[in-house]
C-alpha cells in the first residue's frame, strides 16, 4: 500500500498536548482521585472531603483545608508543568511531595470541566478559576483550603470515556484510591461520599487504629508491629500473621515515602520474608512503610509515580526482608505460645 502522504512537522497545540498527556495521567476517574488527593496533602491539609457521583465520571469534588493557592497563582495552578514544588534537577532529586510533575490539573483541565476555588490564610475572600488557565478568576466564598471539581471526564474525548467501566467499578478504583491514601495518613481526616451518600468517614487516629479501620478486624487481630531503622532506611507498620494471609493480594500496601506504590522489588523482599511461615498459595497481608532519604529513591519513572527505583536496590531489599522475617520469626514463637494449639 502506498504510504499517506507526509504532513510538514508542526508543534502541536496547547490543549491537544495536555490531552494526550492526560492519557497517562489521567486514566480513569480514580487516576483524577489520587492526584487530587495528593495536592491537598502537599497543601499541609489535615481535613479532606472527597464526593463523587457516578463513579467519578460525572462529579469528583475534594475539599481540604490546605494553604490555600492564592489569587494570581489559580491560573498557573492550571498550567501545564508549573508546579510549586520543585524549581531545580537538584530539587527534583531530593523530591519530598507527592506531587512534582505540574500536569495533573492541566491534563485534568484538558479532559474534564474543572472549577478550582481556594482561599489561603491571609485572604479576605477565597477566588475562583472555572475552565482552564486562560480563565479570569473571579472573587467567591468560603473557608481556607482548596475545593475543586472535576465534572464530565472525557466530555471531549469520546473515544477514551468509551473505555470507561461501570458507574460500580469505577466507584471500586475511586474507593481504592482513597482507602490506599487514607490508610498511610491516620493523622488527617477523610470523608468519602458516593452520589450524595456517605460511604466512610476516619478521624484522625493512631495507625493501629486507621489500618484496623480500613482493613477490618480479621487484619486487626492477627498483625505485628514493625518498627525498624538502619542508616538511612526506616521500615515500619505492620505485618499481618499467616492467619491473616489471603487468597488474593489484594491485603498489601506498601509505601515509600508516604507515597503507595506497587514495586516488584518490595514486594517480593515482603514475600520472601514470609517463606517459613506462609504456604505458597497464600499471600501475605500487611500495611508498611519505607522512609529513607528522598536523594536515594528515585519517584520520576512512571507519570503516575506508581514505580519507584532504589539508588541502592539490593540494600533495600535485604533491609525489608530481615526487617520483617525477624519481626515474624519472634512473634511466631509468641503467639504459638499464646494461642492453644
Ligand atoms: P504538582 O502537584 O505536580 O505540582 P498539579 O498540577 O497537581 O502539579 O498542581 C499544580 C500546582 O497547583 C501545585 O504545585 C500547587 O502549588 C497547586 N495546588 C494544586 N492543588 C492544590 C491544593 N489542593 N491546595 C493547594 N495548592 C494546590
Ligand atoms: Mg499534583
């Protein structure tokens, strides 16, 4: 077949390159959820609000109580790759938000009719953006802190909301997300409503209590409590007994930073740790945490930052598995104590 003829090389326009980086970016409405959700928690807040209606693909609204973004920065808040937390490689390395890339709420904006109203502490009134960076922003109300809505996800990309699941599976991922996000942060408080019922609600609590909160009484009552450091690596949380373990693997969360990801290296220096104790079959349920010096991580490997990549790979995996196989290995020998055989 004859080739299509070549078109001359041309830049693109602005909008049609926010929506195909809102293909990565913004997959679906809980991909919205996270980003959103990581915003108010690098804005300090300690209150966050998250309603959704129709599975997200109709309405995502979050409210925090954050810092605020002030008047003249809504615009650039919108913007593609502005960002206010980062302005250097040096501070890239040393990344210490969840948040660095400044495309969410482009890319959103590119795909979705956003409104962002935010009032920071020493505003007399909060302001409103409505639409994209191009907007005016009008004066409007309400407390400090940030709300911003996201309605109609792919209005104008037919072709991608036709990838959208059911309004009760996309409600699942948005869910997820939320859980995901909550569960590492028991010192902020979460609401969660679905077309206008409220779905859960967690306080700020201690992590013993947040993790038994989402994760059910089953986990609960069956877990170790990890807390160890070397060097520059801290692992803590908790691991739940084999009789805490599952058919699916779907009772694991890891986190680097603060920040979920699912890494093949964590996870099976997880794995390997429960080798002694748990059949092959089965999969290990636990809430952990790795903090370690930003400079020896490196999060900007995947734009949803879900992988991350370890200066110093085979150093974290071995800490994480000796840190968790000895905590296993003691309280094995307790707990067949104190359970009747
Ligand atoms: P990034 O989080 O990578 O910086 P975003 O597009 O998600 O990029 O956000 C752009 C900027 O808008 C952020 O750097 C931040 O300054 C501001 N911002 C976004 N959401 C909030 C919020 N909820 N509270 C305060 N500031 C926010
Ligand atoms: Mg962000």
């Amino acid at each position: 077949a004859p080739l299509p003829s070549p078109r001359p090389i041309q830049a693109l326009p602005d909008q049609l390159i926010s929506q195909i980086a809102a293909g990565e970016v913004v997959e679906r409405p809980s991909a919205v959820v996270k980003e959103l959700l990581e915003n108010a928690l690098d804005a300090g807040a300690t209150q966050i609000t998250v309603r959704l209606e129709e599975g997200g693909v109709k309405r995502i609204a979050i409210t925090d109580n954050g810092r605020g973004i002030a008047a003249d920065q809504l615009p650039l808040a919108l913007a593609r790759h502005a960002t206010s937390k980062i302005a250097s490689l040096t501070d890239l390395e040393n990344v210490a938000t969840l948040g660095f890339r400044g495309e969410a709420l482009a890319s959103i904006a590119a795909v979705a009719a956003v409104s962002l109203t935010s009032r920071t502490a020493d505003a007399p009134h909060a302001w409103e953006i409505v639409g994209s960076h191009h907007a005016a922003v009008a004066p409007s109300s309400g407390p400090q802190g940030t709300t911003i809505e996201v309605q109609d996800l792919y209005f104008n990309t037919p072709a991608r909301r036709k990838f959208l699941k059911s309004e009760q599976t996309e409600y699942g991922h948005c869910a997820e997300v939320v859980r995901r996000i909550a569960l590492a942060r028991p010192d902020v408080s979460f609401s969660l409503s679905h077309n206008g019922r409220t779905i859960d609600q967690w306080s700020v609590c201690e992590m013993a209590k947040r993790s038994a909160h989402i994760l059910g009484s089953d986990f609960a009552e069956a877990r170790l409590a990890i807390d160890e450091s070397a060097g520059p690596l801290r692992l803590h949380g908790f691991a739940g007994l084999p009789t805490a373990s599952k058919a699916r693997a779907d009772g694991q969360f890891f986190y680097v930073n603060g920040r979920y990801v699912r890494d093949k290296l964590l996870v099976h220096a997880v794995r390997a740790a429960y080798q002694d104790v748990l059949h092959g079959d089965r999969f290990p349920s636990y809430v952990l945490g790795l903090d370690l010096d930003p400079a020896l991580v490196d999060v900007n490997v995947h734009p949803s930052k879900i992988e991350v990549r370890f200066r110093d790979s085979r150093a974290v995996h071995q800490f994480v598995f000796h840190a968790v196989q000895r905590a296993l290995s003691q309280t094995s020998a307790t707990a067949h104590g104190s359970v009747p055989a």
